[in-house]
C-alpha cells in the first residue's frame, strides 16, 4: 500500500512539475514566442526536429506498479488532462 501511495505522489508531482514548466501570461508578451530582449537572443522556430515517443519502464517483479501507473494514464485521458497537457506544450 505504501508503495502505491508514493507512486501516486511520484506522478502527481511529475504531472505538476511539468504543468509548471510552461511560461505563463505574464512573462510573455505574445503568443509566437517572442519576449523582447530575449526575442533578440533566441529565435523560436515551429518545425518539428523529431518524432520520438516516450515511455517509461515498471520493473516485472512490481506489477502493482505498473497497474497504478495504468491506471493513472487512463484517469488523466478519460478526464481530458493529458490533452489539455499535450495542447499546453504542444500546441
């Protein structure tokens, strides 16, 4: 039970972190990615550099593991959230 408890933490943290990870309206002054003096350093470009697909591993000795990660994968697409996320970041 502990073990699915700070799996649970674990990936709520991960999910937050990487919501927080995305500027919000107050630091940018538009939408294609230009925020003044830095516009001037770094030029944001919109062509996609790769088309990988990411994945994590479960031990096989913790099937519990991977049943609650699962499961949490399975909360956050039947609830909209990991689209909100994918459109968040990836437009």
């Amino acid at each position: 039970m502990k073990k699915n408890i700070a799996l649970l933490l674990i990936i709520a943290f991960l999910a937050f972190a990487i919501a927080a990870c995305g500027s919000d309206s107050s630091s940018s002054s538009s939408t294609d990615g230009s925020t003044g003096e830095a516009s001037e350093l770094v030029k944001v470009i919109d062509i996609p550099l790769t088309q990988e697909e990411y994945a994590f591993g479960v031990d096989k000795n913790q099937p519990e593991l991977l049943e609650e990660a699962n499961k949490f994968i399975a909360q956050i697409n039947s609830d909209g959230t990991f689209e909100q996320i994918l459109n968040n970041y990836f437009g």
